[in-house]
C-alpha cells in the first residue's frame, strides 16, 4: 500500500500500560494520529511532552485531566493539550481516544 494509506490489517498495537494500547494510524514528521485503546479503568499516567495533542473520544467515557482540571467526557467529546502541560485520562469504560500530535512523537516509532 502507499505512503499515504494505513489499512485496519496493517495496524501495529502496543501495550503502553496494562489494559491500554496504542497503535500509530499515519504520520509525517510535522503530524501524527495514534489510536489509543483502554479497558474499563485503565490509566494513562500522568505526563507532558513538547507536543501540540488533539484528542478526540471515538469510544467510551474517560475523567481526563489537563493542567490540574479534571472533566468527565464521553464519545463526541474532544481537548486540546498545550505543549508541556501535565496531563492524563482514566477509563471509566472500554474506550479509545484519537489523538493527533504535532510535531510527531519520534518515541512512538
């Protein structure tokens, strides 16, 4: 397949933590969409990174945190991370976050 296309056979999970994976959907080196899927009451930690994060919630219900500011979101909801603001998401159900990241997350790859 080209450059330009990622096929659902051809995605790639990894485990990050238990009960959270993370499959990266397309990337350039100025963009990245990763997929990030969670059972009920996974975590993603707490952390900050020099990227620019959309996230959007395909699945599910999350509390997630930005800054200190926890809000509850659920499918159709979607926050913006500034660079190296801390921040992290609970599951509150199966889930799956979309995130996209500029520049893109080299430690990803």
């Amino acid at each position: 397949m080209a450059d330009h296309y990622l096929l659902p056979n051809d995605v790639t999970w990894t485990e990050v933590a238990p009960g959270n994976r993370r499959a990266v959907l397309s990337h350039r080196p100025e963009m990245m969409l990763v997929a990030f899927s969670f059972d009920p009451g996974a975590i993603g930690a707490l952390h900050s990174h020099p990227h620019t994060q959309v996230s959007y919630v395909a699945e599910g219900a999350f509390d997630v945190t930005v800054d200190g500011v926890t809000t509850r979101l659920n499918a159709g909801s979607s926050f913006i991370v500034a660079p190296n603001l801390i921040h992290g998401v609970v599951a509150l159900e199966k889930g799956m976050l979309i995130d996209t990241f500029t520049p893109r997350r080299d430690d990803f790859l």
